[in-house]
C-alpha cells in the first residue's frame, strides 16, 4: 500500500531525509518513533506532499510521484487526487474556526471531491458516530475539548475516503487525561484494516497497536522491525538509547 524508495529532502544545506526506504503493506499500522529533530513530520509530509521531496519515490496504492528527476513539476489535478488518497491528522487539530463540526467533515468531499451534500452529509454523520461525536455536529471547534477536536480531526480525514492515515503526534498536545480517548479511535481504525503510519512517543501504544516500528535518527531510517521486536529489544545502539528515555 506505501512504498517509499531512496527519498531525500533537503532545506538550505540542511539534509532531512537522506535515504529513506520503506514500505507497509495493506491494513499494517506502522509506528514511527525518534528523537526530535530526526525528520518524522518531513517524512510523513512527504508522503502526501505538504513537503515535495528531492528525490526518490514515493507510491501510495496505485499511484506513484516519482522524483529521481530532481523536484517535479506537479500537476495541480495529480497533486489533488495523491493528497486525498492519505488523510493526514496533526498534532493541533487544524480545525477551521468559522466552520461547525459538521461542516469540517464535510468541506472536503463537497468542495474537493465534488460529491453531493446530502450524501456526504450521511457519511459525515456516521463518521461522527463512529469517534463518538455525533451530538456534537453543530458545536463550534472552539466549545470541543481538545481530545473531542482531534476526534473530530480524525472524522474529517477519514471523509475523504483515504486508503492511508496518517498520525503527527496526534495526542502530544493533549491533557494526560484526554489521550486515551484518542488512542482508542486510532486502536479501533487499526482493528478495521485501516493502513496507517503513526508518529508517536507513546511507546506502550506503539507496542501494543503497530505491527512494525521505524526508528529513525538525524534523518536515516536506523532500525526497523515488529513492533514488539523493536520496542522491547532493540537491535541498534541509538534505538536503545532513545528507548531508554521511555522506561
Ligand atoms: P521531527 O518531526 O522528527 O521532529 P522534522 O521533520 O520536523 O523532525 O524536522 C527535521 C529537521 O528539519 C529539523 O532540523 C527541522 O528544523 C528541519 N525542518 C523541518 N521543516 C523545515 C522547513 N520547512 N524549513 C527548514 N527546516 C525545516
Ligand atoms: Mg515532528
């Protein structure tokens, strides 16, 4: 469902993704772990290009955005429909402030993908339903408790009909208390075959809900392997080291 192959992104002289290769299959939940600073969020904004990369490959179900070419000059239309094929959710919300609950997880089907109102607004319904928010489709953003905006976040990502989620740290700007109720929708994409890269510092999460685990340092994927694998026997000496910071 991803594959990525020989990805680089530079800033300035500034070196972020060096060589990046990896790859999950359908329906596999991939935790990215590492220290700040080591190009997670470059990474994951590269996969659905907020961030276009140098070179290398990136391949998301059947489509491919190939960039051995040096940076390419994207069609607006490809860009467009590469994008909607991975709902992205980030660390604060990124809620639109003027619009109601409803109207969040609505705009993107309606003005994006063009589809009738009604039947999104079914959709959107059910999909508030499913991340237990249902009642609150007319809130505004600003009324929601943090936990209740990331849900919401998460509706409004899944709108688009996504083969591939994509998770920033999606609880770090949470109440402790909060976080929970997060994980749990995210716990439960997992369970219904959702293909997902998670960014994320909860370690026991990343264990208990990943299949495989990426570690990267200083823009280099060091290790990867099985969740549990990686996560409680670490092969490489800068993954036990970052590890050791959770324990
Ligand atoms: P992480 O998510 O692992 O903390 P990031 O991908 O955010 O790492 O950042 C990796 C490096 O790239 C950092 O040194 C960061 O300052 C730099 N960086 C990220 N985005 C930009 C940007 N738009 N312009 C310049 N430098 C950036
Ligand atoms: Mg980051």
């Amino acid at each position: 469902m991803i594959e990525v192959v020989g990805l680089r992104k530079s800033f300035g002289n500034l070196d972020v993704l060096k060589d990046i290769n990896i790859a999950a299959r359908k329906g596999e939940v991939v935790g990215l772990i590492g220290p700040s600073g080591s190009g997670k969020s470059t990474l994951l904004r590269s996969l659905n290009l907020l961030s276009v990369p140098d070179a290398g490959a990136v391949r998301i179900g059947n489509q491919t955005m190939d960039f051995s070419g040096g940076r390419l000059r994207i069609r607006d239309r490809d860009l467009a429909a590469f994008r909607a094929n991975t709902g992205m959710v980030f660390q604060n919300f990124n809620l639109f402030p003027h619009m109601n609950v409803l109207d969040n997880v609505m705009t993107g089907p309606v003005r994006v993908l063009k589809r009738p109102a009604a039947e999104v607004r079914e959709e959107a319904l059910a999909l508030l339903d499913r991340v237990g928010l249902r009642d609150r489709a007319d809130a505004n953003p600003e009324n929601l408790s943090g936990g209740q905006k990331q849900r919401v976040a998460i509706a409004r990502a899944l709108a688009m009909r996504p083969e591939v989620m994509l998770f920033d740290e999606a609880t770090s700007a949470l109440d402790p208390a909060l976080v929970g109720e997060v994980l749990a929708v995210i716990r439960d994409l997992a369970a219904q075959g959702m293909t997902m890269i998670l960014v994320t510092h909860e370690m026991a999460f990343a264990r208990d809900v990943a299949d495989t685990v990426i570690f990267m340092q200083d823009g280099y994927v060091v290790e990867q392997g099985s969740a549990q694998q990686v996560i409680t026997d670490p092969q490489d000496r800068a993954t036990q080291q970052f590890l050791a910071h959770f324990r």
